[in-house]
C-alpha cells in the first residue's frame, strides 16, 4: 500500500484550491464543497475543514484565489496596452473569461444566494488592490484613481452580467454574442486614449 506524500500546510491548500477551481468549471458553483474537494485530491474531511473552516470558507478563499489570479493576469495585460504591445480588448477578454469560463460569476451568485453575505469582500479587496497598483502610474493621480474606479465598476458589472445572463440577452435582442465585450472594450480604448491626452 502506497503512503500519500505529506504536503505541507500551503501545498495541501494550494491543492484545495485548484480542485475546487476544476470543479466550479467543470460542475458549477454547487459542486464546490468540502466532501467533493477532499475525494478529489485525495485528502480527508477533517483535513479541509482545518484549513478552511466550512464549505462556505473555501468557497470564500476560491474567489479570493480566482480575483488574484485575475486581477494580476490583468495588470500585466494593461501594462502591456499602456506600452502598445496589447490591446483593451485582451483586458476585456481576461476579465469577461474569469467571470465566465473560469467560473467566478456563477460562484459569486451562488455564494450570495446561499447566504454568504461577505462573498464579495476578497473579490473587491482585491480588484481594490488592482486598482492601487495601476493608479500611481497616471497623473495626476487623484484624477487616475477616479477614472479607474469608474472604469473598474463599468468592467466589473459588465463582465458579471454578460457571465450570467449575456448570451441569452444578446440573442434575445438579435445582437453578436461579444456585443458587451465590444462596448466595454470601446469604453477601454476611449479611456486609454483620454489618458495619452493628459
């Protein structure tokens, strides 16, 4: 009989984390619960229950895990624009996927209707976070701040609706599927360009 190989306490919750994220895409929302999490990578109950408290706890840490993945995908891609070796649109595409396919709006929905009422904290602390880095880097600065918490909560809601119900409204009004993209790429690009203005 094969012993497990002892991970240490960051490995087992990094393990945690990644199953939860492969069941959130590949089940829903629904699926992300201490007995699927513990049968899929191997490890016990009670194991699970000391790193993360409670099925709603490690529903709260992936979407802490999913926001930090994204936002530092993001920031990358913005700097990337701002240098002329991106485009808005590939912030819009990272944002729109993480909502969508990597499965954080459906787990934002799920978390806030069964009862979760502090979901949304690691999501925004960390888009807030996303927001500080990015900031210092316009001037003036209390103007940038301004207009990337504007841009930030265009994005957010634009990226969680169109995760939720987008492909159903697009076709509903006889609009292409990337229609919400479009816009909240548009409104990017005009950002972008008011920003090489100042």
């Amino acid at each position: 009989m094969a012993s497990r190989k002892r991970l240490t306490p960051e490995e087992s919750r990094a393990s945690a984390l990644e199953a939860a994220r492969a069941l959130l895409i590949e089940a829903g929302p629904q699926s992300v619960t201490l007995k699927a999490v513990s049968a899929r990578i191997g490890r016990t109950h009670a194991n699970l229950l000391h790193h993360f408290g409670s099925a709603s706890g490690l529903q709260k840490a992936l979407a802490e895990h999913l926001a930090r993945t994204v936002c530092e995908t993001i920031i990358e891609a913005v700097h990337a624009s701002r240098a002329g070796l991106g485009s808005p649109r590939e912030v819009v595409d990272l944002a729109f996927d993480a909502f969508d396919r990597e499965g954080a709006g459906a787990l934002t929905s799920w978390m806030l209707l069964t009862g979760n009422e502090d979901a949304l904290d690691p999501i925004i602390a960390t888009i807030h976070d996303l927001i500080d880095e990015l900031a210092p880097t316009e001037p003036p600065a209390h103007v940038a701040e301004r207009r990337l918490h504007r841009e930030t909560l265009s994005l957010v809601l634009l990226a969680l609706g169109d995760a939720l119900i987008g492909a159903a409204l697009a076709k509903s009004l006889g609009l292409p599927r990337d229609a919400a993209r479009e816009r909240a790429a548009a409104m990017l690009e005009a950002s972008f360009a008011e920003h090489q203005e100042v």
